[in-house]
C-alpha cells in the first residue's frame, strides 16, 4: 500500500523548480550592492564579461552583459575589490545563481590608492617619470591648447588669467573629466592635440579640472590618459584638483600646478613684467651703450694726443734726405780712387812669382841628386842588418830544436808499448761489434737478401699497392743499385706490376 505522505506531495518538473527559485530569488533581493575581490575574469568574443566576487567565506559568480561594459563606471581587473551593484538572478541549466552587474565601483579610498600606487611603481620603472623627458616650457606661446570640461569654472579661470597677463589664442578641446568615459575622452584629446599640423598645433597643452574626491580625480590616473601624456610633443601642464590633490598626471607632465590659474600664470607671462624687464634691460642697455661710447672717445682724444707732429716729421724727413742723397754724390769718388790707391799699394808689394818658382826648382833637381846618390849605400846596409838577424835566427832555432830532440828521447826511453795495444785492441773490439750492430738494421742488408725499396720520384716510401695508379712514375732500389719503373695499374695483391723504363 503506498504511503499516503508521499502521494500527497506535489510534483514538479525540473524546469518548473529552477523556475520558482528564480523568481524567489529576484523577487526577494531585487537590486543589491555586493562588495567582493573580483577573480576569474574572462572577457568572451561576444563582449560579455564573466567572473567571480570572493571574500574570506564565499564565492558568487557575476556576470556584465555587453550593453552594460560601457556605463560600468571602471575596468574590471583581477584582484581588485570592487562594490557591484545588480541584482540576483538564477541560471537553470547549471542550477546556480548569480549576479547581473550594471556598475561598479572600488571598494573604498584603500584599494584605489592600492591600484594607483601599483600603476605609479610600473610607470616609474618604464621611465615615464624621468626629469630627462620633460619639455621645457616657451616663452611666450602664440597658441594655448586646454583640456578640460566646457562647462565649469576652470575654462573661466584659464581664459581670465591669460586675458589679464598676456592675451593670446586658447584652443579648448572639451571632455568629460569624471565619470564613464572620462579617462578615454581625455587621452584622446592629448593624443588629438598632438596630432594636429605643425601650424595648427598649440605651443604648450594645459590639462586641468577643479577639486574632488580621490574617486573623481580617477580619470587623471588612468594609464591610457598617462601613457597619451608622456607621448605628447607638446609641453604639457596638469593642474588637476587644489594644491594639495595630486595625481599620476602630476608625474607625466612637464610642469605641475596647484591650481587651474597657476597653471595659466606658468604658460603665459604678464604683459606687465615683460614690459618692465624690457625697459629695464633697454636701460640698462642704453647705460652700458653710452658709458662704452664715454670711453672710447676718451681713448681716441688719448691717442691723438701722443701721435707726433706729422707735417713737420716729413718736412725734417725730406730735408735729411737732401743731404744724403748730396753726401753720396760726393762720397763716391773718394771711395773709389782710394780704392785704387790701395790697390796700387798693394801690388808693389807682392813677391816675384817667377823667381820663387826658379828657386824651388833648384831645390828639387839638388834634393834628388842627393838621393840618388845615398840610395845605394842605404840599400847596402839594410841587406847587412837582415843577414845578422838570419844567422841569430838560426842559431836559436838549431838550439831548440836541438832541446827537443833530447826530452822526447828521454820521455821514449821511459814509455814502453803494451798499454797503447791493449786500448787499440779494446777499440778495435767496440768498433766490430758497434759495426755488426749496425750492418744488422741496415735496410741494405735487408736488400741484399732479395727485398727492394719503392719510392716515389720525390723520394717517398710507396707501402700500398692501392695507393698506386696506373702510369705512375717510381724508383725501385736494389741491393746494387737503382732502376726506374712505370706502374701498369696492377690491383693490390698482385706481384706484377712493374715495368722497367
């Protein structure tokens, strides 16, 4: 009998349970605020985007559907806690719930300092930060370019600022500057400006907004509006909240400014002080100018009073040169008859060459008379002196050779001949066993038994039959002698293949 228990239940199918929880389950919590670190994120082809909010206990999946990606408020990242705000929803065909997200938010001033520091440090190493990047500013801009919202007090405060110090041209690109799509808009802008033509293209980029929380200054630290800023050509100034707001912006730029006006006062200089620095330096100009025109004339009257008296000079030069030139005129006919004067000194007292020349002739032919006559007995008495040193000569040699004969006849008479025959005999008996030693490794010995040697017509051994090519030229050494030999291209192994020339 079935048990009424069981049969009194109602019965459902699957469909119509995951149904039921599911409306249960948007029913009762309708819209809600979850706070989670946001894990397995995945963006699929489609545009939507899955992941997973965790805390210490739990785990719950999350879904973006692809409408909602754009208006989400931030880009969703691992690791980053988050409060979504959607509503709860179940998923049949898996038998999970989830989450629908329309928008989400950092969880709190922590984790948004937390993100920007890690983007700070990253940044700071690729280099962007350096002070070698900075563009210095120019003096005075001809073109002003701001981006910023259209809108607010800040557009006001730029425009006042330079119309009062300097009037010159603004080009404002307007951009959302908090909010979905802030971040895009302003990179896109700095990136617009910087592209534009050369002539077209500001002088120097102001990017400003007035004060507000950490979370609406976050556009400012987005990292495609600093990595836009860092590429920028332009001398780009932040002036991002008040003075005591700082952004990553502030890192990128080439100059900082506390305020939206400071950083109007920083791009254009006041017409004021510029007049007055020029009026001063005109003065200072002037000054420099009229006290270096004071010492030159100075100098000038100074040398004029030290030059001489030039007219007078050339007339006492004229004059000494009359003179001169008379002086000459008479002077070089003295010189020259004194000249001949001592000439004529001179030549009554040279001597009377041909005399000398008779004189040494006569001492020469009476020299070689008496030379010849005392040649003979020279000769004779030098053929004298060289037959007394023959006789000493001999007679010493007769003597020593004489002394030697006796002590090698006494030293003989001392020696007998038995100790140099048994050395010769020892010698002898060396040298034959020496001599059969080496006739035993001789390759002539090896010859004479019936071997011959083969080489090359350079000398080398031939030991391989292989090796040998038909027509090669080779030597053949006998026991007696050498003869020349052609190979006929015998292979190896065989015993003919010599051929005598």
């Amino acid at each position: 009998m079935d048990d009424p228990r069981v049969t009194n239940l109602p019965e459902f199918s699957v469909s119509e349970i995951s149904g039921a929880i599911k409306r249960t389950l948007e029913g009762e919590f309708g819209r809600v605020r979850v706070r989670g670190e946001i894990t397995e994120m995945k963006r699929y082809p489609s545009g939507h985007i899955y992941f997973s909010l965790k805390d210490e206990g739990a785990k719950l999946s999350g879904i973006v559907w692809k409408n909602s990606v754009a208006r989400l408020g931030l880009v969703p990242e691992n690791g980053v806690e988050v409060i979504a705000t959607g509503r709860i929803s179940a998923y049949g065909e898996r038998s999970s719930y989830q989450m629908i997200v329309e928008r989400m938010e950092y969880a709190g001033a922590g984790a948004l300092l937390a993100r920007i520091e890690m983007l700070r440090v990253r940044l700071a190493a690729e280099g962007l930060f350096d002070a070698s990047r900075k563009i210095p500013l120019p003096v005075l801009p001809r073109l002003i370019g701001v981006v910023t919202s259209e809108r607010g007090a800040v557009i006001q405060d730029i425009k006042t600022t330079i119309a009062r110090r300097f009037p010159r041209d603004i080009l404002v690109w307007p951009v959302a500057v908090q909010g979905e799509g802030a971040a895009e808009q302003i990179a896109a802008a700095i990136a617009g400006f910087d592209a534009l033509p050369a002539a077209m293209r500001p002088d120097v980029l102001i990017v400003a907004r007035g004060g507000g929380s950490l979370e609406d200054l976050m556009a400012f630290n987005d990292e495609a509006v600093l990595r836009a800023a860092a590429a920028c050509r332009i001398p780009l100034i932040s002036a991002v909240g008040h003075e005591t707001d700082t952004t990553l912006i502030d890192f990128v730029s080439d100059r900082r400014a506390p305020t939206p006006t400071a950083a109007a006062e920083m791009a254009i200089p006041a017409r004021a002080d510029l007049l007055a620095d020029l009026a001063q330096k005109a003065a200072r100009l002037a000054g420099a100018l009229a006290s270096a025109t004071r010492e030159r004339r100075l100098r000038l009257v100074r040398a004029e009073r030290g030059l001489p008296d030039l007219p007078s000079l050339l007339g006492t030069a004229r004059q000494r040169l009359d003179d001169r030139g008379d002086r000459l005129g008479m002077a070089l006919p003295n010189l020259l008859e004194r000249r001949r004067a001592a000439l004529s000194s001179f030549g009554g007292r040279l001597p009377d060459l041909p005399a000398i020349l008779s004189a040494a002739r006569e001492r020469v032919r009476d020299r070689g008379g008496r030379l010849g006559l005392a040649l003979p007995g020279v000769v004779t008495a030098r053929r004298h002196a060289l037959g007394l040193a023959e006789q000493r000569l001999l007679s010493g040699l007769r003597q020593a050779v004489g002394s030697v004969h006796q002590r090698a006849g006494r030293i003989l008479g001392r020696l007998t001949d038995s100790v140099p025959r048994a050395a010769l005999r020892e010698a002898r008996a060396r040298l034959d066993g020496t001599a059969a030693r080496l006739e035993s490794v001789s390759p002539l010995a090896v010859l004479a038994r019936g071997y011959a040697l083969v080489t090359d017509v350079s000398g080398a051994p031939i030991i391989e039959a292989a090796g040998v090519k038909a027509g090669a030229k080779m030597r053949v050494r006998f026991a007696d002698g050498e003869v020349n030999a052609t190979a006929d291209g015998g292979r190896a192994g065989d015993r003919q293949g010599l051929l005598p020339l």
